[in-house]
C-alpha cells in the first residue's frame, strides 16, 4: 500500500500530523486520480454524445470505456447494465422514483432493514408516501444483526421490492445479502444492494450474488465526488421508465410527446459528469493494482488489531463487538459524549466521525445519542491505529 501516492496524508492539523480515520465519510484520492482530472480538463475536456470534432468523440470514448471498467469490475453481464450517478444517494433515489412509477401500487410493501444509512429509507419513504405503499423494516436481533426469521416472516405476496446495505456505514457489520437476495428470490422479489461500503473494501460480484440492482458511490472508493453508479440487470431496467428528462435519454422529441433512448443513456438526462467516470476509471484501476483480495485482508487485519486495543480500555463499549467488520468500528466511552471524544481527538490531528452517521433509527436503537467512528482505507497502518489509541487515551484521561 503507497502512502505516498495520497499527498494529503502528509498534512498536518492542529500542528500534529494528520492520521485519516474517516474513510467511510469519503475516502482520500490518490495522485493518479487527480492527476487524470487535471489531464481530462488540460487535454480533451468536451461535452459527450453530442460532437462530431475530435475533442468530443475523445470524451465519449472516455465515459464509455469507464462504464465498461465500471461492468467488468462489478461482473455486469453487460456496460449497458451500468448507470452513472452522482452517487450512492442519487442511484437509490433514481431507483425509487423509476420503480416506483413502474411497479408500486397503494399496499404494496418494501422492506429494508433496521441498519440502514438514511439514503436508502428517505427516498422509500417518499415513494411510499407518494403511493400510499407500506415500507418495512427487517428488525435487529440484540447483538445487531438482522433477524433474519423476522425477514422470512415479513417477505408476503405484497413485498415488490428488498433494498439493504451490504455493510453497515455504523457498524461495519457485513450483512448475509446472498441468503437475503435467495429468500426474495423465492418470492420472486427483486433486491437492491447499498454498496456505498463494501464496494470500497472487498470484491463484489453482481452475477454472483444475482442482486437485482446495486449503489455506490465514486468518493469512497479512491475516486472524487459526484460519480457514482447505479447497476440493474437489463430485464429490470429495460421495464423501468426514465426518472429525468432531458440531455441524451431522449430518442425523438416531437410536441406530442418524446421518445425514449436505449440503455444507458435513458437513465442519463444531461450532461454526464464524463470528467468524474474517467477519474473513478483510474481509481478502479488503482484499487485494482493494488489488489481487491490484498485491501480487503489489509483491512480486516487493521479492524482487528484496532478492535482488539479498543476492548482493552477500560469504559469502551464497541458495537457489534467481535462480529466481522468491513473497515469501521463504532465505539463508546462510558457516558463521555461521543463530540467531545471526536474533539479532543481532532486536536491530535486524529480525523475520526461523530455523531448519527446519517442513520438515526439505528443509533435509536441502541439506545445512544450517537458514536466515535473509525473507518480504513488501504493507505492506514498500524502506526495509525496506535497514534489514535495513544490520542484516545489521553482524551479519556482530560474528559474522566
Ligand atoms: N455514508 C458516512 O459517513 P453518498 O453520500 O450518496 O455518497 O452515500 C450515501 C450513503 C449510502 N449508504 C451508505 C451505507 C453510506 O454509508 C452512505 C454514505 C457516509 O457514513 C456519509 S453520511
């Protein structure tokens, strides 16, 4: 892992050295990213799709090849199967309303689960609302895993659609996706996956898991902000009408009335953030080169070591403690309010998150007004877990 291909891991804050442990917020970009985004503004920058000159068919050959990185990456049968978005919210959000205007009928039911980041309730609650549907809710057995009897139990003839996070942005928890995405099968029930945290972390394989649609998002995986992609196998989308209009989703516009492109670009009203699917290009291929089985055993083995000094201080509480983690553990110190531990931290130079992690009904039900966050990238350490653990007791030691 090159930690000098990340320049911002050299800064300091606070006069103390920087030690990044908020990753699951977005990760940091390597020089090959950025580097190609300077190159794609210096070099070809020029709107896709629509020119016949030089710079623009450059462009389009760019956002293309980046789709079919994107399929080969994710195992999509087919580059027209992939969608870019702006992200992890926008794709689940384009996916609501389509669906919804599809398939989503007053009584229907959806299901997520009692973990979810509020990008994958807010937008099946409007839709809910909008149809008067009902959204459900797979509840957590105590040690915070799903339980997966209830799922059973909810899972009915009116269920029309199962979205869940692979892993949990609070917990780092990895959910059983295939027996769920096999039990909604059984049903006949199509799947979404949130991807937005393990895409990032470990190989995920759409054909193999058979999910029916997967999110997530380019900042998170080495990439910059504003692309990210929404996957649905092509007999879904192929059903699905688009949710924007305008740009290049259209076929033919007449006065009475326009006519629909093919897959992709139905789902791509507008000018394409093409400078944002070249960088997460490069950002796949730097995930890649470093090795998807390489960042994954990197960072289990740091969510061990920080796991296992965390439960020898004395008064923290860690969640879902000793259950496989994707890079992220939330913990708490005693009563200590989980802002004033993130302070005094910040005042190390340690970057870690406070607070809901944009889950609420989560944080609910633990019964917390919210918890410390430390997530990895493959460019954290050891070294790095030390400084926060050194930090961190000191922090106790000013706050007790
Ligand atoms: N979680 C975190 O600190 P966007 O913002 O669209 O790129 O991703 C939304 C999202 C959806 N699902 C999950 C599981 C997520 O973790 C996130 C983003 C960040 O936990 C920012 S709130």
């Amino acid at each position: 892992m090159n930690r000098d291909d990340f320049k911002i891991l050299k800064e300091t804050v606070h006069g103390r050295q920087l030690v990044y442990l908020d990753n699951a917020a977005t990760s940091q970009k390597p020089q090959q990213v950025i580097e190609a985004i300077a190159e794609a503004y210096n070099t070809w920058n020029s709107n896709i799709h629509r020119g016949v000159h030089h710079l623009s068919q450059i462009a389009t050959g760019k956002h293309e090849e980046a789709r079919k990185k994107v399929a080969a990456f994710i195992g999509a049968k087919s580059s027209d199967e992939i969608i870019f978005t702006k992200g992890t919210t926008d794709s689940i959000n384009a996916l609501a309303f389509s669906f919804g205007e599809a398939f989503i009928h007053e009584g229907d039911e959806i299901i997520v689960s009692g973990l979810e980041h509020h990008s994958n309730i807010v937008p099946w609650q409007m839709l809910c609302e909008r149809k008067k549907a009902v959204l459900r809710h797979i509840p957590l057995r105590e040690d915070l895993s799903l339980d997966m009897e209830a799922f059973k139990a909810l899972l009915s003839g009116k269920t029309k659609l199962v979205s869940v996070a692979h892993v949990s942005n609070v917990l780092g928890t990895i959910q059983p996706i295939a027996e769920i995405i096999r039990l909604a099968h059984e049903q006949g029930v199509p799947v979404c996956i949130d991807g937005a945290q393990s895409v990032p972390h470990m190989k995920v394989d759409v054909q193999a898991l058979d999910c029916d649609f997967l999110a997530f998002s380019g900042h998170k995986m080495y990439g910059p902000t504003g692309i990210g992609v929404l996957y649905g196998k092509k007999e879904w989308l192929d059903q699905l009408p688009p949710h924007e209009g305008g740009g290049e989703m259209i076929n033919h516009v007449r006065w009475s009335g326009t006519t629909f492109n093919e897959l992709p670009y139905k789902f791509e009203a507008g000018t394409p953030n093409f400078v944002g699917s070249y960088a997460l290009h490069k950002a796949i291929d730097y995930m890649e080169q470093t090795g998807l089985e390489a960042i994954e055993k990197h960072e289990r083995e740091l969510t061990n070591y920080c796991e296992r000094l965390l439960g020898e201080i004395e008064g923290v509480t860690i969640y879902a403690a000793g259950q496989p983690k994707a890079g992220v553990i939330s913990f708490n110190v005693g009563a200590i309010h989980p802002f004033d531990v993130g302070t005094l931290l910040d005042q190390q130079g340690i970057a870690v998150r406070t607070g809901h992690h944009c889950a609420e009904p989560l944080i609910d039900e633990i019964g917390v007004p919210g918890t410390v966050r430390v997530s990895f990238g493959l460019y954290n350490d050891k070294d790095d877990i030390d400084s926060f653990i050194a930090a961190l007791k000191k922090a106790i030691m000013i706050l007790s």
